[in-house]
C-alpha cells in the first residue's frame, strides 16, 4: 500500500500534477528523508574515530530538491520514487589525502 502511493506521487510529480487525495505529499516524504539523512550524520560526527588518519571531518546531509527530483524522474521515466536511491544523503569529507581524489579528500573520507 506505501510503495503504491509512493508510486502515484512519483508520477504526479514527473507528470506536474498535483498528488491524488490520500497520496503522501512531496514535503512529508522530503521531511522524513531529509531527516533520516540527518540523525546519520549526527551519528557519524558523534562517533569516536581514533583509528582513522584524520582528525577534520566534514559531515553534511541533503536532501534532492524537488526540482532535481522531478527531473530524475523525467529522464528515467521507468523509476519509480520508491526506487530512488538518492532522495537523501550524507557525505563525509575529511582533510587525509587520498589517492584518488588528488589529496582533496573525498566522500570515502581518504580512507581505504
């Protein structure tokens, strides 16, 4: 039953409709996501990391707008919103150089 009206506000909104009665609206499934994606990153900054080679984190989360969202949908119009795996997400970035990212630091953290 979620999945389904998750399904039909994923259409409405690659379609520019507004979401049927008794369909979950983009700003309570962005609300819940982007707060997901929150108490992750409170976690991870909060979390001893003694073994790691850096003491610099830097944590964010985010959300997709609903811009980017509908846009995602558009071009992979065989998506459906509960397959979306990007809705929300944390990176952490921290000062130890890495390899691959020519010592920037990167979402791995630089770490291997």
């Amino acid at each position: 039953m979620v999945q389904r009206r998750s399904q039909t506000l994923g259409r409405s909104l690659a379609s520019g409709q507004s979401p049927p009665k008794g369909c979950p609206q983009y700003n309570e499934v962005m609300l819940w996501h982007n707060n997901l994606a929150a108490a992750v990153a409170t976690r991870l900054f909060v979390t001893n990391w003694q073994t790691c080679r850096s003491d610099t984190f830097d944590i964010t989360a985010r959300s997709k707008t609903l811009d980017t969202l509908v846009q995602k949908l558009r071009r992979e119009d065989h998506l459906s919103l509960d397959e979306v795996q990007d809705l929300a997400g944390v990176r952490v970035l921290t000062g130890a150089q890495d390899e691959h990212d020519g010592g920037t630091g990167g979402e791995d953290g630089g770490m291997k």
